[in-house]
C-alpha cells in the first residue's frame, strides 16, 4: 500500500478538516466517531456499505440510550 494513502486518503483529505482531526479535537467517543467517518467518506470511499455501517453504530447508539434510560 502507498503510504500516501495512509497518511493522505484522498477519501478524508478533501475536507478542510479530516474526520479524526475534529474527532480528537472534540472528543468523540468511538461509535459516534465512527458515524462521522462513515458518513462523510460514503460518497467517495465505501459507497452503501459505509452508509449500513454508519446505521449500525446509530443503532448500537439507540440501543444503548433505551437501555440506559430505562434504569
């Protein structure tokens, strides 16, 4: 693999700030994070897969929320 891609995935690279930069910077927890990443590189990176990704970790969010909240 280029290393290039791994520093400079074309993917993230086109937004004025790369997904992990605002994650670390905001401190996102993971699955939201990773809703974030999968939302914006669908389009240009994983197609429909990234979309059914992104779905799975806001269901795993939902999920989580009813449980708590019903303590």
């Amino acid at each position: 693999m280029n290393p290039d891609n791994i520093k400079d995935p074309k993917h993230y690279s086109r937004w004025k700030i790369e997904p992990v930069q605002f994650m670390m910077e905001n401190e996102i927890p993971y699955a939201e994070g990773n809703v974030i990443k999968y939302i914006m590189r669908w389009r240009y990176k994983g197609g429909l897969e990234d979309l059914h990704k992104a779905q799975e970790y806001i269901n795993l969010l939902i999920e989580n929320e009813l449980e708590n909240s019903s303590e």
